[in-house]
C-alpha cells in the first residue's frame, strides 16, 4: 500500500539542502507531500546521527560545505540552508562576492549560483537584519539579487504563524529565478495561537531524576523555590536571578540549553521543579511526537540540536506557498545576468527592516545608460551612505540603487 503523502510520485519538486542540522527544514517541505529531499549536507557528526535516524532514505553528505563541489549536488528545484550566521566584514565589498571561501554565506551562493534552482529559502536568526548596522543583510540581499533571484524575506514569530508556544523570531528569505513565481508567492498570514505550553510539556509525569533541582544539590535551590511557584508558566535561570516568563509561550530555545547556561526553561510540576526534557525541546520546536531522539548523544547535544533547530510548522506553512507560487509557471529564459554589464540596477521595498522584497529591473552597459534609465523613470538612486542613515528609522521604504 503506497501512503500519498510519503509516495515519490506524488511529490513535484526535488530539494537539496545544507547546514541541515536534524533535518528542521527537511521536514517542513517534506510534511507539505510536494517536496522530495534529493541531498542533504550536514558536518556536525552527532546532528548527523539524529539526521540519519530520522531521515533514513535521504543521501547525506558528512563533508564540510568548503569541500563540496558544485557538480556533485544534484540538480535540484530548490535549494534550502539556514547557514550559521557569521560576522559580514565592510571591507572589500565587492571583492567579497568572488571569494567563496570567506563565509559559509558565500560557500552556499556558491552552490546556488552554479545550480541555479527555480527557488531558494533561508532561514536565519532575527538579529541577520540589524547585524553590522544592516550592512550584513544588504550584502546577502543583494547577492541574491544580482545572481538572477527575485526575492522577498520576512521576520516571522513562531507562536504567531506557526501555532507553537515558543517565542521564537527567525528572518526567512524567500527567492524565485521566476518573476511570475515571485509575485505569486506571500508568506503566510498570522494564525490564532490554540496550543499551550501543556501541548508540547508533560507537567503531569514525572521524569528522571537527572531533570530535576533538589534541595541541597543546586546551591540557588532556594531561590527557585521561592520563585518558582505556577504550573501553567515557564521559569528561567538567569545566573543570579530567577525570571518568569508571563507571556504564556516558552522563550526562545537556545543552543546553549542543558550545558549550565543562563536559558534553561525551567517548570514547576506536580513531582517538583525541572528543567525541559530534550524530547520536549524538540516538541516546542514543533517535531513531531514520532521525532527520534538517538539514545548515545548525550542530552547536551540534544539540547543543543533543539536550540539549533526551526519552527516545523512554520517551516510547513511557507513551503506550501512556494509550492503554490511554483505551480503552473513555465521556466524562465536565459538569464541576462550570463551577461557582464557595467551596472545592475535593482527595486527594493521594504516594510521596515524585519520585511521587504528586491529584485534586479536593469542592465546598463555605461553611466550613460545608468542616467537614462534614472531619467525616463523619474527616479533617484539611493546611495549607501543614504540607505544607512534610513535603514536606522525602520521605515517603510521604495528605493533604487545600483551596484
């Protein structure tokens, strides 16, 4: 009997994916039945153990994404990542976009560059936006741009779009090779918040001993008895303070969970105070109940690969809509970035900082060229300078420029 969601057949697109951790973002395209995982790229090797438990049909690279070579990815229709997110340097701005080996960013243009899929998505941590005074953001907004991608990208807040108790704000970047296919896709729109946080923890059962804080055994057991007194909220340790959280959401997971740091979500249940299992990490990251947590990784990497990972059913629900905006659009004609042109002149709008959208609308092959286009359209280009000072105001801005 062949299941219509798991079924081949059934599902249109191919996908490769990279920095992959456990497998988040796989599983969002992958619940949608219209994406089948053709490649994945993973170097953490206790991230790999879970991936492979998980996903034992997908192929799985181990190597280091500086050793993967564009020809050995498979042509695929998407490609997807959520790249560690390091620092961008001003420096050599131009220079920056031809050396590859500069950051992991650039490690993953690479491969869509030489592959050039029908979309792309990527998911990142909030503060991508205003990293570097935005200079971060500018510089992957328009290399995505100037590589042939029409793209719009959005912060999305897990509780809000994903109906999971988790305040969890991620930036996600959205791009089509196809302009028809861009404007056909939106992000999804905000939905009422119906689980609680006693959907995804069991504040009934009682765990192992390892989960809870014993007096005589924690030297600030004291403090959090004192502080820690509701069933239906989350705790927090902050080093020397206790902080409840009385929004009704668990605050954002983090990497560091379970290894002595300051974010460890902390309960009060009916057999004492305890910190989150690791299977109720990955739950408040909207895993599935069937979601498999290897028994030889230690429960500080677990930790680590819950904070690590993405909101599945917001994950879900933007892959619905790129599957939505790829349907029924004919493949797009050479691209005119195989050309080399002097200037390459793009449209941004953008809602804010944390919502936009930026494509390439001309070529010019001398200042000439650049000046009329500026004139016919009755436009003014920003300039960095200009951009800067604005982007600081978060505004809604509509803007030209160059590069």
């Amino acid at each position: 009997m062949t299941n219509s969601v798991s079924s081949t057949k059934s599902r249109s697109y191919t996908l490769s994916a990279f920095f992959s951790g456990v497998g988040g973002i796989e599983l969002g395209f992958e619940r949608t039945g219209e994406f089948r995982v053709v490649y994945a790229n993973e170097y953490d090797k206790n991230a790999q153990i879970t991936y492979e438990q998980n996903h034992p049909h997908t192929p799985l690279d181990k190597r280091d994404i500086h050793e993967v070579l564009e020809e050995e990815i498979p042509y695929s229709d998407i490609i997807v990542g959520g790249f560690p997110c390091q620092a961008f340097s001003i420096a050599g701005y131009r220079k920056g976009f031809e050396d590859d080996r500069g950051d992991l960013f650039f490690e993953l243009l690479r491969i869509i560059k030489s592959n050039k899929p029908k979309a792309i998505f990527i998911e990142n941590v909030k503060n991508m936006v205003t990293h570097d005074h935005g200079n971060t953001f500018k510089i992957i907004r328009e290399a995505l741009t100037l590589n042939g991608y029409y793209i719009k990208w959005q912060v999305l807040n897990g509780k809000d779009y994903g109906n999971i108790p988790q305040n969890r704000e991620r930036i996600y970047i959205v791009g089509f090779r196809n302009k028809a296919a861009f404007k056909k896709f939106h992000f999804p729109e905000k939905i009422n918040l119906t689980k609680s946080i006693r959907d995804v923890i069991n504040f009934d059962s009682e765990m192992e001993s390892k989960y809870y804080y014993i007096e005589g055994k924690q030297p600030f057991y004291d403090k959090l008895a004192k502080e820690v007194t509701d069933e239906n909220t989350i705790y927090q340790w902050r080093r020397h303070y206790v902080r409840e959280n009385k929004s009704g959401v668990v605050p954002t997971l983090t990497a560091n969970m379970g290894t002595g740091g300051h974010n460890v979500p902390i309960i009060k249940t009916k057999t004492g105070i305890r910190k989150l299992t690791p299977y109720e990490t990955f739950r408040v990251q909207g895993f599935p109940e069937s979601f498999k947590l290897p028994k030889k990784i230690s429960n500080g990497q677990l930790y680590k690969q819950a904070g690590n990972s993405v909101v599945v059913p917001v994950i879900q629900r933007i892959a619905e809509n790129i599957s939505l905006a790829l349907s029924n659009i004919n493949d797009l004609d050479e691209s005119i970035l195989d050309i080399k042109y002097k200037y390459y002149i793009m449209h941004t709008k953008m809602e804010g900082r944390f919502k936009g959208e930026s494509y390439l609308v001309q070529t010019a092959s001398s200042d000439k060229e650049l000046e009329k286009f500026s004139k016919d359209n009755g436009i003014k280009y920003l300039s960095n300078k200009e951009y800067f000072k604005k982007i600081k105001r978060n505004i809604m801005l509509d803007f030209y420029s160059f590069e």
